[in-house]
C-alpha cells in the first residue's frame, strides 16, 4: 500500500507489551482501552458505534477497508473509536456503495489507526491477559515514552462515557433522516395510531431508530439527563434505554431515571447499556468482564432456544444480584453471563446484546416486535 511505506507506528499495551506496525488514517498519537471483535463484516458500523468511545478497536478479521465507507453505514455522525488495528488494510476498495477509502475516512476524522501487526497474537493476549489501556503513536516511537503515556490514562472502570456521546438536546428522529434499508422496507407498518417512543440516548445507534420508526413509531430522542417530568410530557406509549460506553454503574442521572421511570406501568425496553442501566434501577450490581464480549456471532438463549446475536460490551449484571421481582430471559451461551431480563410484574424487558443488529444476523429482530406489541396493548387501555 503506498500510504504505509513511510509510516512506522508503534502499539504499546499497559504491560509493556509492544507490537510495531505501519500507520494508517491520521498521523498522531492515541490511548484508549485497547479491545477485540471478531466480525468479519461491518467494520464501518463498528467504528461509528457510540458503544466504543474510548477503546480502540483490534479487528481479528485480517484485512479492512475492502469495501470501504459510505454514509448510509455511519451508526453515529463519525468514528467513536480511539484508533484502529488491523492485520492488513485496502486502500483500493471495490464496492458500488463506496464513496471513500477506509484510510482517508479515519485520516479525515483524525482517527490513527496500525496494521502490518499480528492481530492474533494481540487476540490471544488480550483473551489471557484482559482488555487493558494502551497507545498508537506514529510520532513517538521510544515505547518506553509511550508506556508512560498509557499508564497515565485512567481505567475504563469508573469511567462515565455516555455522558460524552448522549445527545445535547432533544430532538425528534424523522423519516426524511433515515436510509432506505431493504430490512426496514421488508416490515409493514401495524393499522394503529403511531405509537409515541421515547429513546434516553446514552450512545444510540441510528439503526435502533430506524427499527422502531419501521413499526411506525414516533421517536422523541433525548439526553441520559432528561428529567423524568419532561420524559413523561411527551406521553410516551413506552420509554426505549439505549446502548451506550463506559462504566453502567457511574452513570448516575440515568440510574435514577430508570428508577423512577420503572414504577410507571408504562413498557420498557433496553439495549446493551440500556439493559445494565435498568438492571442497575432494579437493584442488581454490575462487573466488568476480562475481556468483554464484542462480535457478530454470540450465542445466547435460554431452555433449548438459542439465537446468534451482535455484541459490544465490556460489563454485565451480577447474575446473583438480580431480585426475585426479575426473571433472566436469556445467557450468553459462551460463559453464562446474563444476556436478557424482564421485570415478572411490570411490561420491562431488556437485552444485552443489539436486536438491531448493523452489524450482524437479525434473529434477534423479534424484540423490537415485542416492545411494539406491549406499547400497543399500553395505547388499548388508556
């Protein structure tokens, strides 16, 4: 690739492990909390994923950019991400949808990336060692200077992230905004009065609004600090908590909205942070995981049932925690974890994985239909 002919760049991890490589996107240096995922496709929805603000992202699939960026594929209005890591990198994409090279996507966003690294080997660290801090320099190429840069940075546990990607202001998620994807196209509108949605933004992705506007809902975004007054303004027929990065636990205005949100008799659904957030509300504890979950091919279910699901977390709720008011739905299949709740009094019900999918398989899709079905029964009775 010519970009990386003059373009050393160096990974130090917060043990000291180095990895060199060549640099790709912007020129520069970044930290973050260096973690994998195993998708073989959707690099552009990962990278635009809220879900990771502060990580930087090694990819196990060993070459990006093959297809490389478009706008319709942004889950946010840019990269989330701290920088990227790769195996290999195109920087000839052959895709019609392409409107850009991956390379100058990041570089035009300020995001440093490295490949040429045996992104295996980092794998199989991180999966023995845990997800750690680390640093992608091509300015400063002495890993001992960089090291200490690392060590400096604080741990992703404690860290309050979703107040840095929730919305500024309350808006209402339109039609005119979304992309014309053949999935939602597939799904006719239910012969109802629209339903009302209010979605508390803690790192949203786009694709969760385009599946609740499928079902024809109305959706009123607003930010994690939202009184609870203004939320229910609206007269929302149900209340969505959405994804979102960082430590659950620290995220105190949306833990107390939660808990007042949930002694209304109104349905509620949540989605990765969203499912901790409420989790949280419900008297549960939550744990950082190794090395979290983070792919396109999880398996979770419960009682013979299984679905394969798209993941990005790096927190789960204590099983033991949970009271006896909350019903587990589904566990991640891979280390029992729990991955799916519901409250056995009140229509609450959340997931950790994304139902949504963008990346990834849509078995999982029913759940928007669920929540649909509640808020009409709730819009029956009123």
């Amino acid at each position: 690739m010519s970009f990386s002919v003059d373009s050393p760049a160096l990974l130090v991890l917060a043990d000291g492990t180095v990895y060199q490589g060549c640099g790709f996107g912007a020129k520069g240096t970044t930290l973050g909390e260096v973690v994998f995922n195993t998708g073989m496709t959707g690099y552009q929805e990962v990278l635009t994923d809220p879900s990771y603000r502060g990580q930087m992202v090694t990819f196990t699939y060993p070459e990006l950019g093959n297809t490389g960026v478009n706008s319709l594929d942004e889950e946010s209005a840019a990269p989330q991400v701290t920088g990227v890591i790769a195996r290999n990198v195109c920087d000839r994409p052959s895709n019609w949808r392409s409107t850009q090279s991956l390379s100058s996507y990041l570089e035009a966003h300020g995001i440093v990336g490295i490949y040429g690294l045996d992104t295996r080997a980092l794998t199989r660290k991180l999966r023995s060692a845990g997800a750690m801090n680390g640093a992608i320099s091509t300015k400063i190429l002495d890993p001992l200077t960089l090291l200490e840069r690392v060590q400096a940075a604080p741990a992703m546990e404690g860290l309050d992230l979703a107040s840095t990607v929730t919305t500024p202001e309350i808006y209402e998620w339109s039609e005119a905004t979304a992309a014309p994807w053949e999935f939602s196209d597939r799904l006719a509108a239910p012969d109802r009065s629209p339903l009302t949605v209010v979605a508390i933004d803690f790192g949203l992705k786009r694709n969760i609004l385009r599946r609740l506007a499928s079902y024809g809902c109305r959706i009123i975004v607003v930010p994690l600090n939202t009184p609870v007054e203004t939320i229910l303004s609206y007269d929302p027929d149900g209340i969505f908590f959405s994804n979102g990065p960082g430590d659950p636990a620290v995220v105190s205005a949306g833990i107390e909205t939660a808990k007042a949100l949930v002694q209304q008799d109104k349905p509620i659904f949540g989605i990765c942070m969203g499912h901790q957030i409420l989790g949280l509300a419900l008297g549960a504890e939550t744990f950082k995981l190794k090395f979290g979950h983070r792919g396109l091919n999880q398996p979770c279910g419960l009682a013979q049932q299984v679905e394969i699901t798209s993941q990005n977390h790096g927190f789960a709720l204590q099983a033991a925690s949970l009271g006896s008011d909350v019903e587990v739905t589904h566990l991640n299949l891979n280390d029992g974890t729990v991955a799916g709740l519901r409250h056995r009094e009140r229509p609450i019900f959340s997931v950790q994985y994304h139902p949504e999918a963008s990346p990834g398989p849509h078995d999982s899709d029913y759940l928007f239909e669920q929540f649909v079905e509640a808020m009409g029964r709730y819009q029956a009775t009123r």
